[in-house]
C-alpha cells in the first residue's frame, strides 16, 4: 500500500511538470485502479479488447476501440463519422499522448460508453493503459 | 490586469465594429471584420475541434448552444461528454459569443434574422445556412468522400478557422473553386 502512495506520488508530481511524460502518468493511472481493487494488469487483454467488436443497443453496427484509432494505435487514425484525423495514442509513435489524467479520463467516458455501451471498468482501463504503453 | 484589459478590449470592438460598418460585399479586398468571430478559446477550440473543426460560436443563438450543452452525453449520436467544471466554462463561453450577444458580424446577424425565433441544435439547420448551400448538388457534399457532411465547413471554406466564409476562398475538395454564375 506504502509504495502503492509513492507511486501515486510520484505520478502526480510528473503530471505537475512541464512536460509530463506518459510513462510517469500511466503509472500513476495504473496506482489509481489498483486502489480501487484492480490489478495486476494484463497488456495482452488490452491488446484483445482494442479490437473486440461490441454491439448493444445504441450500436447500429459493431464497434471497437479500432473503428477509429485502426487497429494499430501508432498508426493515424481517423473519426468514424466526422472522419477528421486523430493523432497516433500510442506514446511511443506521439509522446503528447497519456500525458494528462483528465485527457485519459475523460476520453475514457466518452469513447467506452460509445464503444462498449457503458463506462469501462478499472481493470480494463488498467490493462488497455499497459498496451498502449508497451507498444 | 483587470482595469487595463477592458479599454483595450472595448477599443479592439469599435475598430472591428467600424470596420464591418464601412466595408461592403464588393470590396472584398479591404479589411473587415470576418463574417463571425473567430475562435480564440484555447480550451473551447481544444475540447470542441477534437472530432470536427471548432465551430464559432457566432454561428447559433444562445439558447441553441445551452441546448446543445445539456446534452452532451448523446451529441448527434456521439458522446462528447465533459467534466461539469468544464461544461460550465464553455457554456459561459458559447453563450457570451452567440449571435444574438455579437454586434458587428454580419453573418452571425444574418442566421440570427432567418431563425424567426426557432432555436436548431445544427448550424446546418439554420435557414440562412441552408439557403446558401441549397444549390450544391449532394455528389459534391454526401458522395464526396473529402466532405461528407455540410456540417464539414473547413473542408470548403478554406479560411473558416479564421471565421471568414467569403465566397471567393471556397475550394470544394475534388471540385475546387467555387464560381456562381
């Protein structure tokens, strides 16, 4: 728990500084699940919810994280419906990306309840958080 | 910081306000005001351009954008959801800067006047808006893979981030200058 708080700590003063970096605020995210109860955390179910293919009630056809980010997130992705261009999200292709908590959480809201049909939970944010990290 | 921003903002409303009064459609060439306000809210063009261009807010009324910002969790079948504190600050914003709380842009007067009292959450449902595009034919809007949507308005217009929608800077992508004859 007392190196869970470090890390936090840690993570908070990173995202503090200018500029933060994505390693620094995911592990900080990643404290945050886990104390909520989540963890450890898996990149390779990450990796597999990144393009699993939802459908629910408001999806008039399958949707998954891929349909706009491709199924590659160091690739350019582009909005399903806009078709505006969206930035590369893994850090390791655009180092802007993961680097502010509210920016993650809040597109996190958006884009699971769109995606998956409702808010995602801490383990799977944990676990999609790693894969895009690791990449 | 307070005392001395005022004058110069007030200043900086008179010298576009003149300007829009003495310039006229056929001196394209002088400087005016643009046809609405640009935007120059980082956070507003940061939260609102992430998924199409960042819509001036001159472009509805008031009561069109506090509409919209009620609804956020389903926005034309998205979820653009914000944090309340957010949501709060720009609502501030739009409202401050909506057509019917601008004076000296033309365009914004002219959609405000056709609205006849109606408040449309769409820009592109706005009768000026739909009057001035009714003569595009769809293969250059829908069958037009670069465009798709009217609501798509940088992808003609090409100075709309700057809040001009002169007609002599469309370039419709696969089509090009726009000539009206």
């Amino acid at each position: 728990m007392n190196r869970v708080i470090m890390i936090a700590a840690l993570g908070l003063a990173a995202t503090a500084a200018v500029p933060a970096m994505a390693a620094d605020v995911v592990d900080e995210r990643l404290a945050a699940y886990q104390a909520e109860g989540a963890g450890p955390f898996d990149a390779k179910k990450g990796k597999a919810m990144w393009t699993q293919q939802f459908t629910h009630a408001k999806a008039d056809k399958p949707r998954s994280c891929a349909t706009c980010h491709t199924d590659d997130p160091r690739a350019q992705g582009k909005h399903a419906k806009t078709g505006k261009a969206i930035k590369p999200l893994a850090p390791s292709a655009n180092p802007e990306r993961l680097t502010e908590v509210r920016e993650i959480e809040k597109w996190f809201m958006r884009n699971c309840k769109w995606t998956v049909g409702r808010k995602c939970t801490a383990q799977e944010k944990g676990n999609l958080l790693s894969y895009l990290r690791d990449l | 910081m307070k005392l001395k921003a005022i004058p110069l903002t007030a200043l900086a409303v008179c010298i576009l306000g003149a300007n829009s009064v003495l310039a006229d459609d056929d001196w394209g060439w002088s400087r005016r005001a643009p046809d609405v306000a640009p935007v120059k809210n980082e956070l507003y063009q940061s939260e609102c351009g992430s998924c199409h261009f960042a819509y001036q807010p001159g472009l509805l009324p008031a009561a069109s954008w506090e509409k919209l910002m009620g609804g956020l969790a389903d926005h034309f079948g998205e979820n653009a959801e914000l944090f309340e504190d957010t949501r709060k600050t720009l609502t501030v914003y739009l409202v401050t800067n909506a057509a019917d709380n601008v004076d000296g842009y033309r365009r914004s007067a002219k959609i405000l006047r056709s609205l006849n009292g109606e408040r449309p959450l769409r820009i592109t449902e706005t009768p000026y808006i739909r009057y001035k595009h009714n003569e595009i034919p769809p293969r250059v809007i829908r069958n037009n893979k670069d465009v798709r949507s009217l609501s798509n308005c940088a992808a003609c217009h090409t100075r709309a981030d700057t809040g001009s929608y002169a007609e002599r800077e469309i370039d419709i992508p696969g089509i090009g200058r726009w000539e009206d004859d």
